[in-house]
C-alpha cells in the first residue's frame, strides 16, 4: 500500500462534514432559516465513518493506519469532526480523515435513503 498517495488522497474529516452539509443540507437549512452548528457536523461526521474507511496519521505517511471497527463504535467525535475522545481512557485522537473519492458515495447515500438534516 502506498500510504504516501492515500495521505494525499484525503481530506481532514470535519472538512469533509462541511463539504456533505453544504451538498446536502445547507439549501434546506437556509430556507427554513436553520444555521449548521457543531453538533450537526458531528453527526454528520459519524454517518460519515459509518460509511467509509477512516484513517488517522501525524506528519509521517507511514504512521498512517485506519480506525478499527472498536474505535469507530466506541469514539465520541468533537469539533464537528476534527477529534475523536474515548470514554473508556484511551488517548484521544487529533487527526482524521476520509479519501476524498468517498464524499460523492456519502452524498449518494444520505440523498438516497431521504436522510433529514442532521
């Protein structure tokens, strides 16, 4: 696996949760008048690692790996996407993202299946 290409490949995850609200929601929002907040991101965030691979890295492409199942159920995410903290003791963690090729299946998805804002 070339973890150099698949770093430049994604996209930081609260990125992306603005990217699928601005697809998806954000025309629905403005004409009820509803704004987007922090929390609406994040729950956009989950649906977001529910539905594709979701990696964490530091500045070095070979200390990139992908979440584990565990850690996707059992991380409660912060800041609209940028963090991931466990309630269990485990070390937070700062930096996640998704492939950039993913956003147009997760935008799929959330218009096939008649999801309500989050």
């Amino acid at each position: 696996m070339d973890k150099t290409k698949i770093v430049h490949d994604l996209v930081p995850l609260d990125l992306a949760a603005r990217t699928i609200y601005r697809r998806v929601y954000e025309e629905q929002h403005r004409n009820a008048g509803v704004a987007c907040g922090v929390d609406q991101l994040n729950g956009i965030a989950y649906t977001i690692i529910s539905l594709v691979p979701t990696y964490t890295y530091d500045q070095d492409p070979q200390d990139l790996r992908q979440l584990s199942a565990d850690e996707v159920l059992k991380g409660l995410l912060r800041e609209g996407g940028r963090s991931m903290i466990f309630l269990d003791g485990r070390a937070a963690i700062a930096v996640l993202a998704v492939p950039t090729a993913e956003l147009d299946r997760v935008e799929k998805a959330l218009r096939t299946r008649g999801a309500r804002p989050a």
